[in-house]
C-alpha cells in the first residue's frame, strides 16, 4: 500500500527505503507486527555493507500504526551497542498513547476524516487485543484504572 511513497521518497532523497511488510490485525495480534518491524530492522541494520549504506545515515519512519511502530523499534534499538545508532526515528501521525481519547487532538478531530476517533480506537482495539467488546470502555477512559491514570497524568492529559 505504500510502495509509492517510498518510491517518491526514495527518488526524492537520494535515499535506500525498506519499507517491511508487517503481520496485520487481528488476524496477527500484537506483537506479531512490532516483531516483525523489529526482526527487519535489526537484520537491515547487521547486513548495512550488503545494501551499500553508510552506518550513520539510517532512519525509521512509519505513519499510523507504523508511526506507533517505527517508535518501539527505536526504544528498542537505542540500548544496543552491538548495532550502529539510528540517525532518527520520523512518526507521521503515529498512534502512540491509548491511555486517554478524550484528550483535546481527539476531540477536535473526532469527526475528520479519514480516521474518526472511533475508528481509532477500533483499529488501537484490534491491534493490541484482537478484540473491540469493550470500545465504549476505552472511548469512555474506563479501561484505565485510576491509579494508573494518576501515575501518567504528568504526561497523558489535557494540560
């Protein structure tokens, strides 16, 4: 589904793109598609002189859930030392927090589309759990217990 843009990126920049096609949800639950991201990265990363590619130039990137992706795989990867450091990591509207949809972002953009709010939870659902029983939950924040939301509140909340 992406082949084009990484061919225009690609061609635009003057760049090497792997783009890894990953175990999709739900069929394949998390953490099949992370692992994948994960393997790939790791095997592009062992194999640089194979691809011709100079250790200091490599970057993920991923949009959506690739954007959630390409985030873990960097945390991942910054404590190795026996790989060379990603240059950056480039998150394109990644799906990063599923602690709170009734922050501001979601509600000012609940109805636009092409990923209404509810879809993303839906879609956040699928990938974790294989499961959406308990959307209205999530939608409503009550899958968080509230000794969790006080811990993360520093980071997770309107202000």
């Amino acid at each position: 589904s992406h082949e084009r843009i990484c061919q225009y990126i690609a061609k635009e920049s003057g760049s090497l793109v792997v783009s890894v096609g990953y175990r999709l949800a739900p069929e394949h639950k998390y953490p099949a598609a992370y692992e994948d991201c994960l393997n790939a990265t790791q095997h592009f990363l062992q194999h640089l002189e194979h691809y011709g590619v100079d250790p200091a130039r490599v970057i993920v990137c991923g949009d959506s859930a690739g954007g959630n992706l390409a985030a873990a795989v960097s945390q991942t990867l910054a404590g190795r030392s026996d790989l060379p450091k990603l240059r950056a990591q480039i998150l394109i509207y990644p799906g990063l927090q599923a602690l709170d949809f009734n922050l501001p972002s979601y509600q000012q953009n609940r109805g636009v589309p092409l990923l209404f709010r509810e879809q993303a939870v839906f879609y956040a659902l699928q990938y974790i759990q294989g499961d959406t029983s308990n959307l209205e939950e999530v939608l409503e924040g009550s899958h968080i217990p509230p000794d969790l939301r006080l811990k993360y509140r520093k980071w997770v909340s309107p202000d």
